[in-house]
C-alpha cells in the first residue's frame, strides 16, 4: 500500500506539470497569476501561516519549515482546485467569464526523528493563459486594425524542506525552492484589408517573448510558541525570509511578419525575422518577508495575524523593462473545533476554518494599483477512524473575491475558487535517522 502512495506521488507530479490553468488578464504582465502557498488549510484561514503551529500530528506546514514542532506522523496530501472568474470593463463594455480545474498540490512529509521532520511538495507557482483582442475602429465604426496578445505556459515549484525543535519552544527550519518551466507571450498586430472585407491572408506582425526559467532559492523560518499548562492557552511568533536567488532567466524576443497557412492558424510561412534578442535575469523572484503572531486554546481553537511583504521587481515583456512595486498583503484568520470527544455528534469532531486578506499588489496601471481582497472558509471533515493523535480527512475550502477595479477602464475580477483535497496520515517510516 505504501509503495502504491509513492508511485502515486511521482506519478501525479508529472500531470500537475503538465496541466493548463486559467487566470486573469492580469496575467499578462510578468511571470503570471501566481498561485503558491494555495494549499486548502492556508487558503481557508485567508492565508495565515508564519505563526500557525498545527495542534494535530499529522499537519505539515511548508510556507514556515519551523512550524512542525508537533509533526509526528507521515502525511500524504493531494489537493485540487476549481476557480472562476467573473470580469466586467467599462471599455467596450466587456464582460467575460473564466473556468478552470487543475491539481494544486501533492505533498509528502514524514518525522526523521522526535526533532528533525522533512517534507516535499510540488505545486503550481504561477501560469499565463490568456487570449485577448483589441481591435481599432474609425470614426464611422470601419475596422482598421487588431491587435491579438496571447499567453501560455506554467512555471511549477518543488521543494524540500526540514525543521529542527530546539526545544519546547523554539523551532527552526530551511525550505530550498526550484523553480522551472516555460512562459510564452505573443501580441500580433494585423491591418484590416478593406478590399477582402477581413483581416485573413494579410500578414501579421507577431512580437513574442519565451521565458524559459530555472531558478532556485531557500526560505528560511523560526518560530516560538508558549503553552499555559493551567489554562491549555498557546501563544505563538513566528516569522521567515525568502533570498538567495540563483541561476537564470532566459528571455528570447522574436520580432518577426508572417502568414498562416491554416484557418487554425497554427502553421507560419513567409517568416522574415526583423528583430531577435536574448537576455538572461537573476531577479525573478525578489526578497520576500513574513511575520505573524497567533493566539489560541490548545485542540479547541486558534486565531492568527500575519503581514508579508515582497520587494519589487523589474522584469522584461516585449522587450520593455516594467517596474513592478513593493507589494503586502495583511491576512488574519483561525481555525475551531467545538469537541473532538463528542462522538454523539460528528460535526462536533470537524475543523472549521476562517479568514479574510488583503493584498496590494505589485502592477499598477494607469496610475492605479492592481489590488485584491477576499474571505474565506473552510473545513476539516475527519474520517471514521480518525483520532486526535491521528488527523485525516477530506478537506473543502472556499475563497470569495475581488481583484482590480473598473477605474481608468482596467478590469474588475470577481473570483469564487472551490478547494477539495485529503490529507492521508499513518506511522510509516518510523526508523530513526538522527538522534
């Protein structure tokens, strides 16, 4: 059975490589709609993570490595996610509607020791999927010409990471980062041939930048936690910093007219290169910093604030250098378990989670800031032989939304995202490595 689980593991690592997501047209700036540290128990508490010490034994925490003093048993995770975008822009009075399922995490952890616990995790961090046209008209509503921007590709994360307990109350731990995958923009421009009545046959002018990325970096985290033997209540700090960035990204631009052979307009002939460049970047992926702080009653409940932060960044898109701003996001969100003794009652025995962020983020256009909020909620539901000392089950978060605005005749973006996963727990590999 074990040997089946970790057959698994590999084998759906290379789907989750594989997979195409949606995002927003946002997406079309940088490395895309980031979707990271999406697991269902991060997301249904709005985020909350640095200071968020599981009270169960079968919980591994990758987004702070220190937060694993009470891991104890192996867990095998796999998660998946349907979103759904609504936007709405003033400018031609465009409304347009996004869906997408994909599998957003897969996860093994396991204790090396009574101090030393290890995990590694595969996830999406960011996509481009995104198909947008702009047509020009005269005066007497006459097509002039088009402009057709085009994104695609995934760039995915694996990690490992270690925690160390020094002692009851303070905990260490060091995530290393890979990052790797393949990013691809295109913005064609085409006249409008008045003679045809259409813009097929005429030759496009295609501008198209590949981003081929093999990055890695570490994340280092600590954490301390205080227990009230009398009154079962814990506080806790914990805080981590991403750097060390290393490798490169590569970045092609081909300048180029053209024609398509097909209607599906897959084939190009009569390509005359104009322009190609290649340029390498180590700052794709910048500082970035978190604390938080938490407070709550042991095996009961639990509530958390948090503030991260991420430096700003400049990137290359279509052969132009963007200034992407500082960005921070303020999350505060908990967790409750009304009596996991009550066996009477099995809703008694659910986690129920909660939460709500913040986020400036890091485009501003026109002036404007890109910013994004929302709630959310989430739940636990034990399976039948789950125990206290042994937490499995089917988890199911929701988060609710908003992203951008409708000012300056940018886009609003409605999301609502459904998160459902298991989280597998069991005494596997309980021979000690280290002392």
């Amino acid at each position: 059975m074990k040997k089946i689980f970790v057959v698994s593991f590999i084998s759906v690592g290379y789907f989750l490589n594989a997979q195409s997501l949606s995002n927003s047209p946002y997406a079309t700036y940088g490395i895309g709609d980031v979707k990271y540290d999406n697991t269902i128990e991060t997301t249904s508490m709005g985020g909350i993570s640095t200071a968020f010490i599981s009270d169960f034994t079968s919980s591994f925490n990758f987004a702070n490595p220190a937060n694993n003093a009470n891991f104890e048993l192996t867990s095998i995770r796999l998660e998946a996610t349907n979103e759904n975008n609504y936007f709405k822009s003033n400018y031609n009075d465009m409304k347009s509607t996004k869906h997408s399922t994909y599998l957003s995490n897969i996860s093994l952890a396991f204790p090396l020791s009574s101090k030393v616990k290890m995990g590694i995790s595969y996830q999406p961090y960011s996509s481009k999927s995104y198909d947008i046209v702009n047509e020009q008209l005269a005066a007497d509503g006459t097509p002039l010409y088009k402009n057709n921007f085009k994104g695609s590709g995934t760039l995915n994360t694996a990690q490992v990471a270690v925690s160390y307990k020094i002692n009851q109350e303070l905990s260490v731990g060091a995530r290393a980062n890979l990052y790797f995958g393949d990013l691809n923009d295109l913005n064609e421009f085409r006249a409008y041939n008045p003679a045809t009545g259409s813009y097929a046959g005429e030759y496009v002018n295609g501008y198209q930048t590949k981003n081929r990325v093999r990055n890695f970096n570490f994340t280092l985290g600590t954490s301390y936690q205080t227990l009230n033997t009398r009154t079962d209540k814990k506080f806790t700090v914990g805080a981590t910093a991403t750097f060390g960035n290393t490798s490169n990204m590569t970045t092609e631009y081909i300048n180029s007219t053209y024609r398509y052979s097909d209607a599906q307009e897959t084939n190009k002939v009569y390509e005359t290169i104009i322009d190609q460049q290649e340029t390498k970047s180590k700052n794709l992926l910048p500082l970035q910093a978190s604390v938080g702080v938490g407070y709550g009653s042991e095996n009961h409940w639990f509530l958390s604030g948090q503030v991260d932060y991420k430096k700003g960044e400049d990137i290359s898109y279509f052969g132009k250098t963007f200034d992407f701003q500082d960005t921070y996001r303020i999350s505060a969100g908990g967790w409750y378990l009304p009596n996991y003794n009550n066996f009477r009652s099995y809703f008694s025995r659910v986690i129920y989670r909660y939460g709500a962020f913040y986020e400036r983020g890091n485009l501003k256009l026109e002036g404007t800031s890109i910013n994004k909020f929302g709630i959310s909620a989430g739940v636990m539901l034990p399976f039948k032989n789950s125990s206290i000392t042994r937490m499995s089950g089917l988890e199911i978060g929701l988060e609710v939304g908003k992203r951008g605005t409708l000012k300056n005749n940018l886009i609003n973006q409605n999301f609502i995202n459904l998160k459902i996963g298991f989280n597998f727990a069991d005494k596997w590999f309980r021979k000690t490595l280290y002392n």
